[in-house]
C-alpha cells in the first residue's frame, strides 16, 4: 500500500533521517529553516512529528536530563522501516511524475 506525504511530513521524515543522532525538536526546525529558507513554528513541527509517530513513520525517546536544560531532557527521533519506505516512494512517484512532464520545468 502506497502512502502519502504532505511536503512537509516529507521534509521532517529527510530531516530526521540527514541529522541521524542529532534529531531533536530544535535541531530538527533550524535544519528545516535553514535549508529551505522558511521559517516554521515548533508547534506545527511538533504536530507534524506526533502524526508521523502515529503513521509508525517515526520512533522518538528520551535522552538524559542536563544542566543546561534545566534537568530536561531532550525527545529524540528518528525514521523507521516504514518511514523510509513512505519517503522512498514519495520519491518514486516525484521521479516518475518530472520524466513524465510534457513542459520543460528547468529555469534559466
């Protein structure tokens, strides 16, 4: 069964899996508003991972308590089997869509 991805489940999902042990809410919103040139609310990101938990397109636990945060502790994240699957054929379907386009889309 294919699945679908919004743009920005997507973008969370590839930033996830880019920043590998570093995946953590923050990191993971800078990583998005750097490289996209956006800017995005922690909500709307924190939204966005907690749905993508649900798919079981995401996995997330607690990292140790620090003094520079206070005694928290950091939620990390990172990209399941099913996850991977849903953005590999994302990108499957995008391939096949711009090979398949009649206009030429490239810009000058």
């Amino acid at each position: 069964m294919k699945t679908y991805l919004g743009e920005f489940e997507e973008l969370v999902l590839l930033t996830v899996a880019s920043l590998g042990n570093d995946a953590y809410g923050v990191s993971v919103q800078l990583e998005i508003e750097n490289r996209c040139n956006r800017s995005i609310s922690i909500g709307a990101l924190h939204s966005t991972i907690t749905r993508l938990e649900e798919k079981g397109f995401l996995k997330s636990w607690l990292g140790g308590a620090t003094q520079q945060r206070g005694g928290r502790s950091k939620r990390y994240y990172e990209i399941t089997q099913a996850g991977k699957k849903a953005v590999t054929e994302t990108k499957s379907m995008r391939d096949e869509l711009w090979s398949l386009s009649k206009v030429k889309l490239s810009v000058k």
